[in-house]
C-alpha cells in the first residue's frame, strides 16, 4: 500500500512539474541575473572557483536589497567539473505554496543543450527573502538509467547523500500517520 502511495504521490508531483516552465534568465558577466522584475531584484550571483581548477567552485553566493544568502560549504563541495551554469526562474505563477524563485542549475561533465539528460545539482531560492526552497541532483550512473532526486530541505547538508544510502537504492518513504 505504501509503494501505490508514493507512486501516486511522484506521479502527481511530476505532472504538477509539467505544467509549469520556468523563463532562462541569462547571467551577465558581473553575474546580474537578466529579466529579474525591478520589485524582485537586481539579483546578482557570486561565483567563486578554485585557482587551480576552474571547473570547481568554492563558493557560491546571491543576493539582492532583500536578502544576501551563501550556499553551504558541503553543499559547494558537491560542484566539481562544472561545465555549464544556467539560471531560471518563476514570478508569474500562482503563489499557492511556492513564492516567486530563481534556480541556479550547475552541470557537470559534458553539457549538451539538446540532450536531457545532463549531469547537474540545482538550487532553487525564493526571490522574496533568499530562503532555499529545493534542491535537485540529476545524473547518469554507470549502470541504469538516468536519475534524478528532490533534495529537501536542501539547506541541510545531509540530504545531499547519495541514493545508495537505502538498501537496492530504492526510494523509502516517510510513514503516512496512522497508517497500519
């Protein structure tokens, strides 16, 4: 009952994905995110990346008048041999749950704008007060197919584990309450 639960659950989850698409904003050279409306931004991205190795990063920072936010040293750590950073964003969607975001996209290894299935972590950030609302990982692993998984809450480092991290990398739900 649990496995039909949170197939549900993902199915409903990925059609309310589809739904929605979010607008590229492109980076300027001084790292201003372009199309930010007046009321959310200027919002500038801070990108640091080692002196020896440009494909790693070591810090990543955004800020606007509204808010200033670091990533996570643990998280930064897991943005090595990025090839390609791209930004997007939403503030013409329907509040509900989820405020006005930007997300900042950092792939890995080999980037192919025609292929959908590139390596990459993600952050997503509200654009009102700077609050990390999720975190994506997508990748091609050595055997299987592609894969990706939501990491909330993605401001905590210890949810940036590997799937390995249950048994046949399959996907465990938390108990429904009262359930049997």
């Amino acid at each position: 009952m649990r496995k039909i639960a949170a197939i549900l659950v993902l199915w409903l989850m990925a059609g309310a994905a589809s739904a929605h698409k979010d607008r590229i904003l492109p980076i300027a050279p001084d790292g201003t995110l372009g199309v930010v409306p007046a009321t959310y931004g200027p919002v500038k991205v801070h990108i640091s990346r080692a002196p020896k190795n440009p494909a790693t990063l070591t810090r990543v920072a955004v800020s606007s008048p509204r808010f200033n936010i670091v990533l996570n040293e643990c998280i930064v750590s897991k943005l090595k041999h990025i090839t390609h950073i791209q930004a997007s964003g939403s503030w013409y969607h329907t509040r509900g749950d989820t405020p006005p975001y930007a997300t900042l996209t950092f792939y890995s290894g080999a980037y192919d704008p025609r292929r959908p299935t590139n390596d990459y972590y993600s952050v997503t950030f509200s654009l009102l007060d700077g609050r990390i609302l999720m975190g994506q990982r997508a990748w091609d692993p050595l055997m299987g197919s592609w894969r990706t998984q939501y990491i909330d809450p993605a401001d905590k480092c210890s949810h940036w584990r590997h799937l390995g991290m249950w048994p046949n990398n399959s996907f465990k739900p938390k108990p429904l309450r009262g359930s049997a």
